[in-house]
C-alpha cells in the first residue's frame, strides 16, 4: 500500500466536494487479522499519513485471536490479510462470519490481483478485496468508506423489513378479530344462500376493485350493484355476511398488501352499498 502519490487535480469533473470523511466516522476502529507483525506496522504508518479518518489499527495473530478480539471488542472494519498457507483468507472470512459477525465489513487484503483472488472472497462473504501492492491509502480508505456504507444500509433495510413483517402481523391479526366480531353479530363466514351466485361474484370483483383502485370512479358500479341487492329484497344480515365471507377471501387473495388498508376500503364500499340499498328499500316501501 503506497502513501505518495502523483499530483491530484484540483477539480475532478468539476467538483471534489465528495470526500472520504463524509463517509468514515472521525475515529474507526480496525480489527486486522494476520500473521506479520512487520505488515501491520506498515500499513498502520501508510494510515496515519493521510488524515482522512484517525484509524486504530488493532492487532490479531490469527485466527482463534481474531474471533476472541470479535468476541470481547467493537470494530468498525475487520480486515484479513490473505497469507497462505499460514493465513488463508476464505477460512478465515468462514469463521468471522459464522462466529456472529455478519454484520462487520470485511475487507480481503492480499497480493494476487482482485481477478484471480477477489471472487472466491466475495463468495465466502467479503465486501471487499484490495490489492495490497496497486493500492494507495486513499483508495484503500474510498474501498471501506464504501464498505462501511453498504453495511449501515443493509442492516436499516434488514431492519425496515421486519418492521413491515411486523405491521403486517399486526394488520393480519386486527383482520382477525374483526371477522371474529362479524361471526359474533350473526354473520357467519359462510356464503349466504339468499344470494344469488351472481351478485356475490359481482360484489366480490366490486370490492377488489375497491381495494386497489378506491371509489373515485366506481360510484355508477357501486349504484348498479345496489338496486340488484335491493330488487333482490337482500336482508341486511346476508348482505353483512356476504361481505363478511368476501372480506374474508380478499385478504387471504391480497396477503402482501395490507390488512388493515382492504378492510378500511372494504368497509368503506359496505357502508355506500348499505346507504344506497337502504334508500331504494325506502323509495320501494313508501
């Protein structure tokens, strides 16, 4: 790993806003696994040259002293000094992975050039390989920055999909308990045989378009379906359990979208129809 290099232009494309430190905390701590002593007095110097990010370089003489540093300390980076046979790097990167680390950054420094060498590290779980003689320090420090910021996205979209598998738990329970209050009131999950098999067919295609599309441009639909439940003479009760059943089936059908949103719309869609069956049985009774 070099620390001279050849002059930089001021202005790169136009602009050298975007530098490591907006990416490296101001202080990182770096585990380096490896076998010569020599090889981490270098590379702690060629760090300390460039002042990018303060880096604590912490020692670890192979493997079992790596995973006992894992163990007992906190590190920003892990970086594994390829060396064989004393030192082999994918056996290494196996056992700081299955040893309750996977979500550190890794880093593969060694002397074979990244074609060779880099994708079987990337298959045993590195984020990164470095050649450790084509390198420079601030390429050294642009390859954790993007390492480190991979791994701070990948545990925020581990953790917003648990968050959402939460909600949707939550949403298919609270589903739950409300078909549970509709079979509490009477109406049973079972189709009502009052119903004509038409009319159920069309409230369910109704209500599925409901669910996805809203009531914007659906009213005429709405109005249709009710004077046919309404010329029907449909009970109140059967048309709750009609929707009931339906309700029922359109979660199962809909798994990834949320619970709570279809039966927010779905119950939207039963009070418009109720509405206006309510009114036609008024208009046909007086």
């Amino acid at each position: 790993m070099t620390t001279n290099s050849e002059s930089v232009p001021s202005s790169i494309g136009g602009s050298r806003d975007v530098a490591p430190q907006e990416l490296l905390p101001a202080h990182m701590r770096v585990l380096f696994i490896h076998t010569h002593r020599e090889l981490a007095d270098h590379l702690t110097a060629a760090l300390a040259c460039d002042r990018a990010s303060q880096v604590h370089v912490y020692e670890a003489l192979g493997v079992a002293s790596g995973l006992n540093r894992l163990r007992r300390d906190a590190f920003d980076v892990v970086l594994i000094s390829h060396e064989p046979p004393a030192l082999n790097a994918l056996d290494v990167l196996d056992a700081v992975k299955a040893g309750g680390a996977s979500d550190l950054p890794v880093i593969v420094l060694g002397l074979a050039d990244e074609a060779d060498l880099g994708p079987w590290c990337y298959e045993a779980g590195a984020d990164a390989y470095v050649t450790a003689p084509a390198t420079s320090v601030r390429s050294f420090l642009w390859t954790v920055a993007r390492v480190m910021q991979h791994a701070r996205l990948s545990v925020e979209n581990r953790r917003l999909t648990q968050l959402i598998q939460q909600r949707q738990e939550r949403d298919r329970e609270e589903a739950g308990q409300y078909l549970y209050q509709l079979e509490s009131i009477g109406c049973s999950m079972n189709p009502p045989d009052a119903i004509p098999a038409p009319l159920q067919s069309r409230y369910r295609e109704l209500m599925r378009a409901h669910v996805v599309m809203g009531s914007g441009l659906m009213g005429d639909e709405v109005g249709v379906l009710a004077d046919l439940l309404a010329l029907a003479e449909i009970p109140p009760r059967d048309f709750l359990r009609l929707h009931g059943t339906t309700l029922e089936e359109l979660i199962a059908d809909l798994g990834s979208r949320s619970a709570r949103h279809i039966m927010h719309r779905a119950g939207l869609l039963a009070l418009d129809v109720g509405a206006r069956m309510a009114e036609r049985f008024q208009q046909t009774h007086r």
